[in-house]
C-alpha cells in the first residue's frame, strides 16, 4: 500500500531528524568530557587519587566513551536519561520540575515578541522610507544589540532595588504564596484553573520582567523578517491590481500581503525557538528561574555529564519539531508548495 506523498515527506523529514539527534547526542556527549574537570573531582575535591580512582569505577567513569556512550543511549530508549550527581536526584525527576518552568517563560517570550515584532515589521514595511520606519529599524538594531545578561541586571536594579516596581527576582513564585495543583505546569493557568487568583497575578508578576528580556530577542527577526517580506509582497502584481480595483488598504495588507509573507515569516520561527533556548538559559540564571537552561549551566559548571548531554537532547528535539511543524505549515499556507506535496 502506497502512502500519500505528504504522509511519505513526514516520515522523511521524521527519519532525518532522528539521524540529527542521534549526532547531536554523540557529539554533546563526547564534548562533554573534554571539560577540564570530572564529577568526582568537582564533587569530591579533598579526596584521595585511591579514592577518586573508585568512584570513578563506581560511577562507570572508567571505561571507554564509546561503551559509556552506548549505556546512555541504551537508557535514553528506555526512557532513563542517566543520575544527576549534583542535585542526587534522577535527571527524569529533575527535568519534570524544570522543563515546564522554561516552557512557560519561552510561551511568554515568544508571544510577547510576536504580538510586538509583527505589527513593527508591518507599520515598518507599508511606510518603508519613512520617519516611522527609521525609528523601528533604530528600536530593532538596539534589541538586537543589548545583551540579555545586561539587560536583566540593569532592569533588576532600576525596577526592584530602585523603584520596587517589580517583585524580587527569585523564581517562578514569592515564598508567600505555594505553587497551584500540576495541571499544565505553567503556574500562571493552573492557578486560573483552580482559582488561585492572587497566585496567578503572583505568578504572572514574577514572569513579566524575564519574559519581557527573553522576548526582545525574538523582536528582532520577526521585524528584520516581516519587514523583508512584506515590502516584497507589497510590491507584487496582485497587489497592485487589488489598488486598482478600488480595495481597501488594510485588506491588502493584512490580508493579500501578509498571506503572501507568511512563508518566510513562518520559518523564522523554526529559528527563534533554539534562539529562545539558548537565551533562556542567560535569562533564567540571571532571574534565579528554576528552569531547564539554569539546570544545564549548573551542570556544566560541576562537570554533571548526565544532565549536560540530555538538556542538549532536548533542546535540539524541540529544535527538529518546530523545523517539522513549519514544513508542515508550509502545505496549509501556501497551495503551491501544497500542490508540490502531492506531486
């Protein structure tokens, strides 16, 4: 039985993504051990080589890397990424308490860059040339430029040790408030669903200032991005005969042009999303957010190979689905490439 050919593409794409993990984790894990220091010396700094030598043998730190690589894709397949020897806990257990706090600072960051970069990349694109488009361009370079370390530090000191506009940037929740009932993960929604409302305006508090830092890195693609395109779909025949027959501006530009746009603008979320990644673990050490970026860089600093090899993992597997989702989209955006499918 033939499948269909958009059904055979996914596969495709699903088996090549599968073959880029699989190097990703072996090159991950080999780099891991090129850190100057192992998990027993960052551990166990005063004991003896004799020692040393025998939680080495213990941990399985003796034998070859290609014998330890296989034991831990062996437990990876069965769904164990390995033991933390920084925190003693499982990496499972230590992942199931971070991820969904990156998830939701990264939901925030991305929304919060999209609802802004969009419209900027528009305004910027219909009044290309302009005093408007001047300042969006000067707005863009700036957030661009301005490193996220820095940024956090200097609105941490302005907004809460100055101004006390802000909560104290210790986590995702205040010691006077506990966290609502795991449904989601995302503190903000649980509290709603369970109605905690004053932990969910906690909760939001608390994410507004490190959402806001991660999300202006995403600011800048979509308005360098949606400007490009746009200008390019302004300039295209239809839309010029859609002037002459008397359309409205906005119709065309919201809706003929953007539509138009939509492919490159589309594909520069592939991008964001291990922009959004590598950024959070900048942001969430800077917040002290008990996150997956914080738990990497911790892990690193200790020498952690375990946590080090499977964080990697899994930002690049959310890296290769967000690639697959906006292939994916391409076929509902576009009927060419839709019709290029069923070829």
């Amino acid at each position: 039985m033939r499948l269909p050919p958009f059904f055979s593409y996914i596969m495709r794409r699903i088996a090549i993504s599968l073959v880029v993990l699989l190097g990703v984790s072996a090159i991950a894990f080999f780099m891991a051990y090129l850190l100057p220091s192992d998990p027993v010396t960052s551990r166990y700094p005063d004991i003896t080589v004799e020692q040393r030598e025998e939680m080495r043998r213990q941990m399985g730190l003796d034998q070859p890397l290609v014998v330890q690589y296989a034991r831990y894709m062996e437990s990876v397949f069965r769904g164990d990424f390995g033991q933390s020897f920084g925190t003693g806990n499982s990496v499972g257990e230590d992942l199931a308490r971070r991820v969904p706090a990156t998830l939701e600072l990264a939901t925030f960051g991305i929304l919060f860059g999209v609802l802004v970069g969009l419209p900027l990349g528009i305004v910027a694109a219909v009044r290309r040339g302009r005093l408007s488009d001047h300042i969006i361009r000067i707005f863009n370079l700036m957030a661009q430029s301005i490193p996220a370390f820095w940024l956090g530090v200097v609105l941490i000191f302005f907004l809460y040790f100055q101004l006390r506009l802000v909560p104290s940037p210790i986590g995702r929740l205040s010691m006077m408030h506990t966290a609502p009932p795991g449904i989601t993960g995302f503190f903000t929604i649980d509290a709603v669903l369970t109605g905690h409302w004053d932990t969910a305006l906690a909760a939001l508090r608390q994410l507004m200032l490190p959402a806001f830092v991660l999300g202006l890195g995403v600011i800048s693609p979509i308005v360098r991005i949606t400007r490009s395109a746009m200008g390019e779909a302004l300039g295209e025949d239809y839309i010029t005969f859609g002037r002459a027959l008397g359309l409205r501006q906005r119709q065309l530009v919201l809706g003929d042009a953007f539509r138009g746009a939509l492919v490159p603008i589309v594909t520069t979320f592939g991008f964001i999303v291990g922009n959004v990644f590598a950024g959070a673990a900048v942001v969430e050490t800077v917040f002290a957010w008990p996150g997956l970026g914080r738990y990497a860089v911790t892990a690193i600093t200790t020498s952690d190979m375990a946590p080090v090899s499977t964080c990697i993992l899994l930002i690049a597997s959310s890296v290769a689905i967000a690639n697959l989702v906006v292939d994916v989209s391409y076929a509902l955006i576009d009927p060419r490439i839709r019709h290029e499918y069923a070829r």
